[in-house]
C-alpha cells in the first residue's frame, strides 16, 4: 500500500471518530469518492490499525442504523423551506 493511501485511512478515521460523519460527509471533507472512503476505513485500515478500524466500524454502523431518520428529515426540510 503506497504511503499516501495509508496517511489518509488514518486521516479519514481519526476525522469520523472526532466529528461522528457519515461516509459521504467525510468523503466531501478530503475531497474522494465515498467508495473510497468506504474502502479505506474498512478493509485498508484493518490491515493497518485493527482496534482503530473497530471503533470507526461503531460509528459507521450507527450511522447506518440512524439513516432512514435522516432522509425523512431532509425531506421534511425540503418541502418546508417552499
């Protein structure tokens, strides 16, 4: 794994458990693709930091649990703000 790459599944996962972002909300902040920030905290950052990669999975997994609330409040927002 080129030197970069691992800098950045570092960077990403000590910034999702600092801020508690979603996939998409820390792929806006460093500037990638959601894919790839999905695939540096889950697969990459196994292989680098595994007790790192398992607190980033908690805060992934609730987001997920938490995501239907979010969409519903978007939308709430949305026909709101008309």
């Amino acid at each position: 794994m080129k030197d970069y790459i691992w800098r950045r599944a570092l960077d990403i996962a000590e910034h999702i458990l600092e801020t508690r972002h979603t996939v998409r909300q820390a792929a806006k902040v460093f500037g990638v693709s959601k894919s790839t920030v999905h695939k540096d905290v889950t697969e990459r950052l196994e292989r680098i930091n595994p007790s790192l990669a398992a607190e980033v999975r908690k805060v992934l997994e609730f987001n997920k649990a938490e995501r239907h609330l979010r969409g519903g409040e978007a939308t709430r927002q949305k026909y709101l703000a008309r």
